[in-house]
C-alpha cells in the first residue's frame, strides 16, 4: 500500500468510528421520500387533470346553453320548442374534446330541456359524465354531473 493509501483508509476508519457507517440507511431514507415525492407528484397530477376537465365542461355546458338560448324560430315548432337538439350536443361534445380522447366524449349523456321556472322560459343543458383518470391510482373514473339554465329567448 502507498502512503497515500494508508492515509486515506486511516482517515475513512476514523470517520466510521465518529459517525458509523450509515451509507445504506441513507439509501433506505432516499428511496422511503423519493417513492412519497412520486406518489405526491402523481396526485398532483391527476388533481390538476380532473380539476382542468371539470372546468372545459363547465365551459363547453355554458357554450351549448349559449347557442341553445337563441336558436332560432326556424329550428322550432309552434309552441317554440327547440326540434334538433343535436347541433347542441355536438357543440359541447366537440368543446370536450379538447381534453378527453373521443370515445369518452362520444359517451356522455348530455340532455337539452325547455323548462319554465317562476314564468321564465329557460333552456337548460346537462351532462353526466365518467371520466377516466390519467394514472389510475385512487380509482379507474370520477363522475361529472353539471347542468347549465338560460333564459330561451326564442319563446
């Protein structure tokens, strides 16, 4: 052994002797926080991805009341009553699009009514909805149930 060596097995047996040898409970507490700061990570995740597709329908349902709202009186019948809800429904599912694949858009049920609420004529939209979750963790979907009421301005 060179001196070189010597001093530095010198100085590691000193350093053991103070502080013990505490390589691998170091890596056992790296791994234990590393394995929560991924599991927080995903949770974030998946949060700010439910919280972004609950808020797009949201959206999509005040854009298909919008259009719902003032549809003109060639696309009703005498009493004023809206006779093709699909442009409608395809408004909010193309709206939906944007965040959730195809299938899952094409699978929601979504209801366009012409109720009459303290003598206003509304229209109202409404989905329900389940949406699958990115990672799976907590469970395979959540369930989204929203309506949206505007005053029909065609009756």
């Amino acid at each position: 052994m060179t001196h070189r060596s010597q001093r530095f097995q010198s100085f590691r047996k000193l350093l053991c002797r103070l502080f013990g040898d505490r390589a691998g409970q170091a890596l056992a507490e790296a791994g234990i926080v590393l394995s929560f700061m991924g599991l927080l990570s995903i949770g974030i995740v998946e949060f700010g991805h439910a919280f972004m597709v609950y808020n797009v329908i949201t959206h999509a349902l005040r854009d298909g009341g919008r259009q719902a709202a003032v549809v003109s009186w060639t696309q009703r019948d005498a009493n004023g009553f809206i006779t093709q809800k699909d442009p409608i429904k395809n408004r909010v599912k193309d709206i939906m699009r944007q965040v959730v694949d195809s299938n899952t858009a094409n699978s929601v049920a979504i209801n366009v009514t012409q109720p009459t609420e303290n003598g206003v004529n509304l229209v109202r939209v409404s989905i329900d909805a389940t949406i699958p979750y990115i990672f799976g963790l907590v469970s395979d979907s959540f369930r989204i149930q929203r309506s949206m009421s505007f005053r029909d301005e065609g009756r």
